[in-house]
C-alpha cells in the first residue's frame, strides 16, 4: 500500500506545527488580553454612566440653588427686592399699620402712610419706601410733600408705630419712655394742639413721654419741665413744675 509514496517532510511538518502552535498560543494570549480590556472598558463605561447621571444631578442642583439664590438677591424679579428687603418690608407694613393708627387721629384723619411697591427709580430696588395717601382725592404723593406740620405729625406717627413694633418684636416688652426731640416750631396752633394731645394719650399706663423743643407754647402744656437757660458763664438747668 506504500509502494510508490514519498515519505512526508517530517522536518518541515514539525516546523509547522511548531509555528501553528506558537500562533495558537499568541491567539489565545491576545484573546485573554482582549477580555481583560473589554472588562476594564465595560467598568469604566459604567462609572462614566454613574458620572453623567451624578452630573445632571448635579447640575439640576446647582440649577435650583441658582435660581434661589437669585430670587434671594432680588435678581430677575419686577421689584428687584432681595429676601432681606422682603423680611424688612414685612415689619414695615407692621410698623407702618401702628402708625396709621395714630396718623388717624391727627391732621382730620387725611393722611395715611404706605409703603411703595412701584421703584422709585429704575436701578434701584422697591420696597421699602414710603409714600402718603392723601384721602380727600384717593391719591397718593410722595411723603416729602407734606408741609412742614402735616411732615411732622406723620414722621411722629411713624415713630410712634416703630416704636410699638420694636416693642411687640421684644416679647411685648413695654417703651417705658419716649423722647420727642424738636419739630414742634413748624406747626400751628391747631396742629399743635393736636400733635400735644397725642403725646398726652401716650402717657397711659405710666409711659414717660419727653419733648426736647424751644417753643414757648409747650411751657402751658407741660407741667413738669427742665429749662436749660444759655449764659455768658455756661448754661443753667432748673426743674419746674406747673
């Protein structure tokens, strides 16, 4: 069955055998080599998914603590108000209320004081000024309109109810005395009157009230009084009664 075969190239068959294998093994090596890579891809394209959704987490965060921060400074609003100024214009409507209480009783009942919510002025922000309802006509003006006596009795109206909220903010602690310093000159005789007598309401339950002033016209009012009298040596002091 031989007869006529040549023997095969046994040299030659093993040297190919050889490179086979050694190209088998070189396969089988980059094989491992390409598993562990697509491992460590797969790993980091999950952590790249973890970070892209922690981003836009992020991000829809900072999106929010952006708009809140805005909204605290006042940015991007009709006002231009901050959250202090909202804080503020909150107790000011308190203290503006208590002031309308008195402003009532005084100067026929005309006026009233309110804050503005219109900006006064474009670059700056609303809030927290004041403007005065003049309730013959229903219109309202700005407060640095008013005569010298009808200023008067709103700038002590005024007073009066921030001196109320101060006093309701400090656990309803009393103002057991209240100081008027000068003011009354500009004021007429009516006027006056008025103004005189809302201070002597004030004295109800014990409350100090002190005027500072130069008119004369008080002296008939005021029955307790420390007259300081100018001199060429230094001024004197003396306490009367009646």
């Amino acid at each position: 069955a031989a007869a006529g075969l040549a023997p095969p190239d046994l040299a030659a068959l093993a040297a190919a055998l050889a490179t086979a294998t050694g190209r088998r093994e070189a396969a089988a090596e980059a094989a491992s080599s390409a598993r562990t890579a697509l491992a460590q891809h797969d790993a980091l394209l999950a952590e790249l998914a973890a970070a892209t959704a922690a981003l836009t987490e992020a991000e829809q965060a900072l999106g929010l603590r952006q708009d809140l921060s805005e909204l605290a400074e006042g940015r991007g609003t009709r006002s231009g108000m901050n959250f202090e100024g909202y804080v503020l214009s909150g107790l000011l409507d308190q203290a503006l209320e208590a002031a309308n209480r008195h402003l009532a009783g005084m100067l026929d009942g005309r006026y009233a004081i309110r804050r503005r919510e219109e900006r006064e002025r474009k670059n700056a922000a609303a809030g927290l000024d004041i403007e005065v309802l003049d309730r013959w006509n229903a219109q309202p003006r700005p407060a640095a309109t008013l005569s010298g006596g009808e200023g008067f009795c709103a700038s002590l109206a005024l007073a009066l109810g921030l001196a109320e909220t101060v006093a309701a903010h400090a656990g309803a602690r009393q103002l057991d005395a209240l100081f008027v310093d000068e003011g009354f000159g500009t004021l007429d005789a009516e006027t006056l009157d008025t103004a005189i007598g809302v201070l002597e309401g004030l004295q109800a339950g014990d409350r100090l009230v002190g005027v500072i002033s130069h008119v004369g016209e008080l002296r008939e009012r005021i029955p307790a009084r420390l007259e300081v009298t100018p001199g060429r040596r230094g001024s004197t002091a003396a306490f009367r009664l009646g």
